[in-house]
C-alpha cells in the first residue's frame, strides 16, 4: 500500500508541476526565444479621418481585417518589414506595430480529487506528515482532508459551487446584463445561455469551444438557475461567444481587436472577461490617447472599450510574479483579478488545505501560491478547485474543476453584472471599478500565503459588502 500511494500522489503532482513549468517556459521565454510576433504581420493604427477600407486600396500588404469601432485600424499580412517602415510616412497613419500573439493564462491542469485519489491522500497525510505541516492551522490539525473536504450545498437540484458561495452570489433568477466571454468559445452547453456568438480566429468560423476553457469561465460568471448543475455569479445572464483564441489558446492582438469590434460596433455586452496574456513591450506602459506618443493598439483598444462603457475584469496571470509585468493585466483601465485559495466557500481560513497536495495553492483563504500580485493588482475572488461547465465531449458530466487566475477573472465579471443590474446600466466601468475594489465590510479572515492570519492586502470579491 505505502509504495501504491506515492505513486498516486505523482499522477497529481507530476501533472501540476509540469503545468507551471509550462507556464513560465511560455511567458517567460516569449520575451527571449519564444516567437510571440506574428511573422509579416502587423496593426496599422489610422487616423480618426482615415476610413480603414479605402486607405486599405492603396497600401501593400495583404488585409487580414479592417478594424474601425475599437480602434481605426487594419491588420495587414505579408508585408516586409521594410514595408511596414515606409508606412509611417503615409500622412493617414498614426502608428504601426508588429501584431503579437496572445496566449490563455494557463489553468491548473488538476481535475477534482475522485473520493479514491481524496483516500489516498488521507493516508498519504498520515504517512508523511511534512506534506502537511507547511500548509497546517492550529485549529484543525488532526483532522484528515476527508473529513474537511469541501462540502457540495445544492440549491434546487444545482451544485452551488464554493467560489459562488465565498462572493455571496445570488444564487437564484435570471439576469439581464450581458457578459461577453473573450476566450476559446463557448459551449454548446445547456446551462449558459449564449445569445450570440462571433469567431475571431482566421479562416475558421467556427464558434464552438473545443478547448473548454472558455466554457469554463462563462459557467462561473453566468451559469443558469434551471435547476440542474451549477450556479453562477450572476445566473443566466446573456453570454455573448465572442473566440478570440483557437483550440490551443493561442491568438493575436489583432483576433483579440476583432473581438473588442464586435462588442463595441454592436453594442452587445457592458461586460468583458478575458484570460490571456501577450509578452509585454515598453510602449504598453504608455498611457492611452496620446497620438504623439502612442501606447500599443492592444493597450489603445481596451481603453476605447472602457470609454464606451465597457467593464473588463482580466486575470491576473499565474506565474507567481508582480502583475505589473503581464498585460493586458496591468493596464489601470481594467480590473486585474488575482486568485483566492478557498476550499469551502467561507472565510476564516477553516478548511483543510485540500489543493496543497494537489497543486501547492497554499492555505485556505490565502492568496493562491501561483497568483500573479503586486501593488497593481486590483483584487481577488476565488480560483482554485472551481466546479464549472465544461464541454461536453471532453468531460462525461459536462463540468469540470479548474484552478487559476482565469476561474477568478469571471467572478468579478458576474459580480459586475448583478451591479449593473441593481444600479442601472448606467453605471461606469471607473464606478463599477470603485464599488467592487471598496468592498464595505472589514477584511474577512484571510490567511496570508505562509500561514499567518491577518487582513488581506487585497480587496476580496463580496457582493454582500457592495
Ligand atoms: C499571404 O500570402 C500567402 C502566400 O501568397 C497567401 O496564401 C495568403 O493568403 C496571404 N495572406 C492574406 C491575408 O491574403
Ligand atoms: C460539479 O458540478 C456538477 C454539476 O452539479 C456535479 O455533477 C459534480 O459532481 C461537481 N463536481 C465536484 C467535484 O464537485
């Protein structure tokens, strides 16, 4: 038995450890070896009394897409880069810039413990008990994790997921403002409610999520009251499918611009979540709306998105680093979410730290071990061991439990649209922005990422204390 129970151990470990080699050998090495430019392709920003279309008809390059509500511009393919120097001396050209990929911020490749892998860890906590003792609170030392596993309430026939009951969500009805999922597709799946669905991936129309990411998100933020499988933040609030990233969770500034157009030209959704991040350049740090000196049309796109009233929760990233240095997290227009580690859905630091032997997330109701932080990032809400919609071929159930910076993003997307829904549509991303990184209530119980209790750092998502 004690040589069986390492080796169930390593089916965890291997996996999680490897994924967040991954993680940073992908971020990380973008900046170096990496490719993260797209070969001949580049943004060409206009100007306002440009009209993409016919500037387009004089210029060389082929046009991937003519971009003209979240910003004025085209994406031009199989242009030289000698080609691309002549265009700042075309008198409509404001800016141009080598478009860039973008990637997921990967999740936690962990699934939930099935009760025999969770038995295996009891005894594995037995045998060693240093596994243990890293993560361990006085008040339950001595209780085995099947004793604190997390307890699954249901309300009328749903799982209400831990993450949902931790940001007091309302658990019931249906609402009415929408939220528009930035990501790998969404569904088909029979607990969200997608009202509309655009592909921004080249040559492939196709909308269905085949990855199973964005379907995981749009479940947390929206999931319906219907009285089967799980609940979300804000239950059936419209989704709106908008796929910027292809099956690998790979696309370009240029598909994440084409989704910001389709938001903004048809005025869908006053609500954005996304979950990538693209190796960052100087020029993201320059602030918007200065064409003398122009900050990167990533950067300008997202603040014409916000200006139009748009709210954009974006996740934080999962490598463990100082936000600052991720984008788009870091710019100040968005909300950046970080990762809670909540195990039972209640503050107070009470439960077993189930993840510890999984993914080395860290204690209950700390921030998770991985979670990117930093004095610009803006809040967090939970994000470790969510249970949400997933697709259907890929999971028997149709739902799946996922960790990380992507699952925290779309609390606060959800929590965004209860607000808009209470105080009126009206209500500016900057307002919104203020409401839920003010939270009124005095800091819940938080444990700190070694252990040690005290307030948190960062505004925890409740929609109790909005
Ligand atoms: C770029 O050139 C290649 C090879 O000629 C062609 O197949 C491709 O369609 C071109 N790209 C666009 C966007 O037209
Ligand atoms: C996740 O929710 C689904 C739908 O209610 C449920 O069948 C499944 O058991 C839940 N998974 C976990 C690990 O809680």
């Amino acid at each position: 038995m004690a040589s069986f129970l390492p080796a169930r151990l390593a089916v965890c470990l291997l996996p999680c450890l490897l994924g967040s080699g991954l993680v940073s050998a992908s971020i990380g090495g973008s900046r170096g070896s990496h490719p993260h430019i797209v070969p001949n392709q580049w943004v060409v920003l206009l100007k306002s009394e440009a009209d993409p279309q016919e500037w387009q008809a004089s210029s060389a390059g082929d046009t991937v897409r003519y971009h003209s509500d979240a910003v004025n511009a085209v994406t031009l393919s199989n242009l030289t880069q000698g080609q691309a120097d002549q265009l700042w001396e075309d008198p409509m050209v404001q800016h141009v810039e080598p478009d860039r990929t973008i990637r997921l911020t990967r999740s936690d490749p962990c699934e939930s413990a099935s009760p025999s892998l969770t038995a295996a860890y009891t005894q594995l906590a037995d045998l060693v008990p240093d596994l243990e003792l890293a993560a361990e609170q006085p008040h339950h030392s001595g209780r085995s994790l099947a004793q604190m596993s997390p307890l699954q309430p249901m309300i009328s026939g749903q799982t209400v997921p831990t993450g949902i009951q931790r940001v007091n969500g309302p658990l019931k009805g249906m609402f009415l403002q929408p939220i528009a999922i930035l990501d790998t597709g969404v569904g088909p799946h029979p607990d969200l409610n997608v009202v509309s669905e655009h592909s921004c991936i080249d040559g492939k129309p196709l909308t269905t999520d085949q990855n199973g990411h964005g379907t995981h998100v749009a479940g947390i933020a929206a999931a319906s009251d219907n009285g089967y499988g799980v609940i979300g933040v804000a239950p059936g609030a419209p989704i709106h499918n908008v796929k910027i990233l292809d099956f690998t969770g790979v696309g370009t500034v240029s598909s994440l611009i084409c989704g910001l157009d389709y938001v903004v030209a048809n005025n869908l959704a006053g609500i954005i979540t996304m979950s990538f991040e693209a190796a960052p350049t100087p020029a993201d740090a320059l602030p918007c709306d200065n064409p003398s000196n122009p900050t990167t049309a990533m950067h300008q796109a997202i603040c014409n998105a916000v200006n139009a009233g748009v709210i954009i929760t974006v996740a934080a990233g999962n490598e463990g680093d100082d936000v600052a240095n991720h984008v788009p997290a870091a710019y100040p227009e968005i909300i950046s979410v970080g990762s809670l580690a909540d195990y039972d859905g209640l503050p107070g630091g009470l439960a077993q730290d189930l993840s510890t032997a999984r993914c080395g997330s860290g204690p209950d109701d700390s921030l998770a071990a991985n979670s990117n932080h930093g004095s610009s990032l803006s809040m967090l809400a939970p994000g470790i061991c969510i249970n949400s919609t997933y697709i259907i071929d890929q999971s028997p159930t149709g739902y799946m439990v996922m960790s990380g910076t992507s699952m925290a993003a779309p609390h606060v997307a959800g929590a965004a649209a209860v607000l808009r829904q209470q105080q009126g549509v009206s209500l500016t991303p900057a307002a919104a922005k203020q409401l839920l990184t003010h939270p009124t209530c005095s800091p819940s119980a938080y444990q700190t990422l070694f252990g040690s209790p005290g307030p948190s750092p960062f505004p925890i998502l409740d929609l109790h204390c909005i």
